[in-house]
C-alpha cells in the first residue's frame, strides 16, 4: 500500500515538471521580440546603456551600523587586598634593644617622694 | 623597673601573637617608619583607647566603661555626699585629677602593662595577658590594705584562708564580668548592690543553720559575715592633699591603727540587711581639700567616716567565735561616740552603736 503510494507521487511529480516546461517553452516562443534601441543595437548588448535605460534608485545609504565592542567578561571582584599596614620597623628595631633603649628611654626625673604615711 | 626595662620588648615571640601581627602603629599611633624618636613619638599614644584597639576584635571591651577602675564612679559616689555642686566642682578642676585618677585603669594596664599607679612598664615584653597577674595588677595597687590583709602582712594577723588553705588568687571571686563592668545596672560603687561574691556562693551550708550553732538565723539574717570570722584590719586616718612648690601632687596622712569595730548597718539594703556590719574608718576629714579651697566638703557630716568594710582576712575562728561574750556584753567591740574624733561625731550618728543596743550578755 505504501509503495504503491509512493509511486503514485513520484509519477506526480514527473508529470507536474513536464508541464511546467511545456509552459516555459512556450512562453519563451511568445516573449515579444526586446524592443528595437533607436540605434538599433541590442540593448541587452550594451550594459551600460541597459543600465541607463533602467532607472534604478541611489541606494539609500544606511548608516553603517557601529558594533559596539564586546563588553569584557567580568572579572571577579578580588578579596580586598588586606590593608597596608603602616611600618613599624623603627618600632620594633628601638625597643627590642637594650642598648638603644638605655640610651633613649629616659623617664623624666622623678621627684622625691613627697608623701608621708601609708596610701 | 627602669625606664627602658619598661618599654622593651623582650619577648621575641610577641611578633607572631595576633596581637604583635596588627603592628605597633594600628594602636600606639606614632610613626614607625621613622629613625629619631622624636619623630617616632609623634602623636604616639602610650595607652590605646579601648574603644578605637581592643574594641574591634574584643566587642565586650566597650563594657568596660562601666568598671569601676575606669569610671572612679566610687570617688566620685563619695565625693557627692559631702560636697555641693559648687565645692565639687572645685575638686574636679585640679584635685581630683592631681590624686585621684592616677587609680583610673585601662585595659592595657592590667592585660599588657602595670597599672599607672603602681608604676607602669609591660609586665611581660608587651605580652597579652588573658589573665593579669595578680602581684602587678591587684595587688599592685591594692596594697596597702587588701594585699597585707590577704597575705598576712599585717604582723600579728594572719593570712585569709582563702589565699593559704584555698589557694584563690583574687579572680576565683572578683571575676570577669566584674573587672570589665558587665555587670547590670552598673554600680555606683564597690559595695553597691549585691554582695559580688556572696559568701554563701560557697558557703550555701550556712544559710541552713550547718558549720557552727551560731549560724541560727538570728545571727545569719542579722549579723555580716565577716563581723565573726574577720581578723583585725588597718583604719586610716586624715589624709591632706597638696601640692609642692614646683607642682608635685602628694599627700600627708596619720599613722594607720589596727581594729576592730562593729557597726549599725546605716544604708540596710535587700541585698545587704545586716544590722550589724564590720566597719573601717575612712581617712577623709574636713579638710582633706583645704590646700584647693574653703570648705570644700561642707556636707561632710552627710556621709559616715566610719565605713561598711569586707575585710580580707577571712578565718573560721576570730576572737568573735571564742565565745558569746566576745560580743553580747562587750561593749569595746562597738563603734561608740568614743572611738570619734570631734569632727566626725555628727557624721557617724547612724553607724555608732548606743549602748543599749549593744547585745545583752549571754552565758555559754
């Protein structure tokens, strides 16, 4: 059943494009004759002349459209850098040594103990 | 300690602690790029503010303004009593700061440091200490009274038994919360609210009648502990404060007596309803600002130099627990008129005991 269904198309089909040209050819045979150019030539022969004879419109200038630039991937945001810690080297490098320290940490004279009896 | 053994950082390792991490300007300010220490010193803190150092990793340390070592609220509580609104503020613009605030503490002087008052310097090579230790920090300052009493330093009067039998360094019951002021509603002074500890946080056998027959209620509701079972304790009298010609704050005071006196409870409390309290005297006196000014206590009498003590030299047996006689009939036991001084009469008529309520003699 399937096949004869398919033949019956495919004989469709060719009968369908044989008629098809029998129209084109015969059309081809009743095309009027091109017009005969005042200079007798061929229009057809002469693009350019053809293209004269054919008023086509200017173009209508499109702007040309501006691709923005692909937006960069976003990068992620990084951890804050930790804060710049303010250098305390001369901190360090000072009261880690006796010998500087002696030097520099002087407590400021201190006064004779004026108090009389227990606090 | 010298003055660089003050400031030197000795221990090696303080670098690698969180503390030695966050870098010495995060809290001390100052310029530790610099080469010259007048340089360095610029807009250097010696102390750092709490709020601003400690405050950002410790979030309880704001709390601590409500301690009583930062806000001296208990001077200042005391101070109130006996003057007006005009003499105190005499006080304040120059005395209170030249003798008084040198006991304001900070976190720093009992965590890293000694406290300014006993000296200053880091107590451990700018070490953090979780727990300050005790001979720099409380006793440092609390010497005099508390450290002699506690120790046994007073001759003739022995330690507390909570320091020689109990081993209890001064946190086992002064604890966190109360150095840093967690404590609701914040108090007024040392003795303000509850008894912190009480004894019977410990001792709850007590309350039941147990541990001796004398702790029937009528003793236990009435009488504070530590009038039976304090030793002897130092009283101090008149303390003048003044300045030297060149600006020096210093003081002058009377030799201290050792005693022992039981007083009318004048300030009866839920928290604290004895009748009858332990008392020390008080150094203050009517002139004890004289050098800044007239009469600058003149409502001395408002508040008694006779003062609700917690003595601490804590023992199981006192001369109060020989016998009943030790108090019922002994009238030199009691705060009387006597034991005064004439200008401090007036100030302890709620504290003294007249001599018909001292308690009858009972025989045992």
């Amino acid at each position: 059943m399937v096949k004869n269904l398919h033949l019956l198309k495919s004989a469709g089909v060719v009968l369908l494009l044989f008629g098809l040209a029998l129209v084109v050819i015969s059309c081809d045979s009743l095309a009027p004759a091109p017009p005969t150019h005042p200079s007798g030539q061929d229009p057809m022969e002469n693009w350019e002349s053809f293209d004269a004879m054919v008023a086509t419109p200017e173009p209508t200038r499109v702007p040309i459209a501006v691709v923005p630039p692909p937006t960069p991937t976003k990068v992620p945001t990084p951890t804050p850098p930790p804060a710049i810690m303010a250098p305390d080297d001369g901190c360090v490098t000072c009261h880690s040594s006796e010998e500087m320290l002696k030097e520099t940490a002087k407590e400021e004279e201190v006064a004779e103990v004026l108090s009389e009896g227990e606090g | 300690m010298e003055g660089w053994e003050k400031v030197i950082l000795s221990n090696q390792e303080f670098a690698e602690t969180i503390h030695g991490k966050m870098g010495c300007v995060t809290c001390h300010n100052g310029d530790g790029s610099a080469d010259e220490k007048e340089a360095a010193h610029q807009n250097m803190r010696r102390e750092p503010i709490a709020a601003e150092a400690c405050d950002q990793c410790h979030t309880n340390a704001h709390s601590d303004s409500n301690s009583l070592h930062s806000t001296l609220k208990g001077y200042t509580h005391a101070l109130e009593q006996r003057t007006t609104d005009e003499s105190m503020s005499v006080i304040m613009e120059e005395a209170f700061g030249n003798h008084c605030e040198a006991c304001h503490t900070s976190c720093g002087q009992c965590h890293v440091s000694r406290p300014t008052s006993a000296g200053a310097g880091l107590s451990a090579g700018h070490e953090f200490k979780k727990v300050p230790p005790m001979n720099l920090t409380c006793t440092g300052c609390h010497g005099s009274r508390v450290e002699n009493e506690f120790k046994g330093k007073n001759e003739g009067i022995p330690a507390d038994v909570h320091w020689t039998q109990g081993g209890m360094p001064c946190f086992e019951c002064h604890t966190e919360d109360q150095m840093h002021g967690n404590i609701e509603p914040a108090p007024e002074y040392r003795y303000d609210g509850a008894p912190d500890p009480p004894c019977t946080q410990c001792h709850e056998e007590v309350l039941e009648g147990e541990g001796a027959s004398e702790h029937r209620r009528v003793h236990i509701e009435n009488i504070q502990c530590q009038v039976c079972h304090a030793a002897d304790y130092k009283n101090c009298y008149s303390c003048h404060v003044q300045k030297s010609e060149e600006g020096t704050p210093f003081y002058k005071i009377e030799p201290s007596v050792m005693d022992f006196k039981i007083g009318l409870n004048p300030n009866i409390t839920e928290d604290r309803p004895w009748k009858w309290i332990v008392v020390r005297h008080a150094p203050v006196d009517p002139d004890t600002f004289a050098y800044y000014g007239d009469d600058l206590l003149p409502n001395f009498d408002q508040r008694p130099t006779w003062l609700y003590a917690t003595p601490h030299n804590i023992q199981r047996n006192t001369a109060r627990t020989e016998s009943c006689s030790s108090c019922h009939g002994n009238k030199d036991i009691f705060l009387s008129e006597d034991d005064l001084l004439p200008y401090e009469i007036e100030a302890n008529q709620g504290v003294v005991v007249p001599e018909d309520e001292i308690p009858a003699p009972r025989g045992r």
